[in-house]
C-alpha cells in the first residue's frame, strides 16, 4: 500500500481482510480478474480505460479499440511493463520475464 502513518489499525485491518477474501472462490465476479492485477506475475497492472472514448483529455489509445485481440494483449504487456520500469524497476530483477518481454522492455528503453 505504500509509506504512511495511520491513526489507529483499522484501515490495516481493513487491507488485510480485503487481500486475503480475493483469494476465496466467488469473491471477485470473475475469477480470472486477479490474474491481470498488479504484482500477480510480479509487474504492475497496465492502464485501465473506459467510457467515453475522451476523458479529461485522456483518449482511449484506438489500439484498445481495434477489436485485435493480439495487438491488445501486446499492448497490455508493454504497458505493464512500461509502468513497472517508471516506477517500480526493481520488480524486473525478480519477474520471470519472456524473450517477448525482454523486446518490449528495449523497445520501451530506446523510445524514452
């Protein structure tokens, strides 16, 4: 959760009981949500969008509105992958990271 002082232990309690009640069965409407989450493959989550396709200046990249489901799985890839190199870099010396991966990480470094 981060660096921060709390008043008392409820809201740590509160964090405790909602991380271990994902992990039962029918807790999350789709079971397969945890599996896109932050730090489930040991890499931040990629970014989330919604409707409208423009939000306070925000466009929805029209990757993700290209119906390739390839191209959108690639994208979130790099994505995460992107997020995690910005603010987290010390996660990529744990993950687990395919050779796909490891393009995508060069491709990230070079367009910086």
């Amino acid at each position: 959760m981060g660096d921060f002082v709390l008043l008392g232990g409820e809201v740590a309690a509160l964090a405790v009981i909602e991380a271990t009640a994902r992990l039962l069965p029918r807790v999350l409407g789709n079971e397969q949500s945890a599996d896109d989450e932050s730090h489930a493959e040991g890499l931040l989550e990629y970014p989330q969008y919604t409707r409208p396709e423009v939000f306070r200046g925000e466009k929805v990249p029209d990757i993700l509105r290209s119906g390739n489901h390839a191209a959108i799985a690639r994208w979130r890839r790099k994505e995460s992958l992107r997020r995690t190199l910005e603010r987290r870099p010390d996660l990529l010396e744990t993950a687990e990271l395919s050779e796909e991966d490891r393009e995508l990480l060069e491709e990230i470094r070079k367009s910086r």
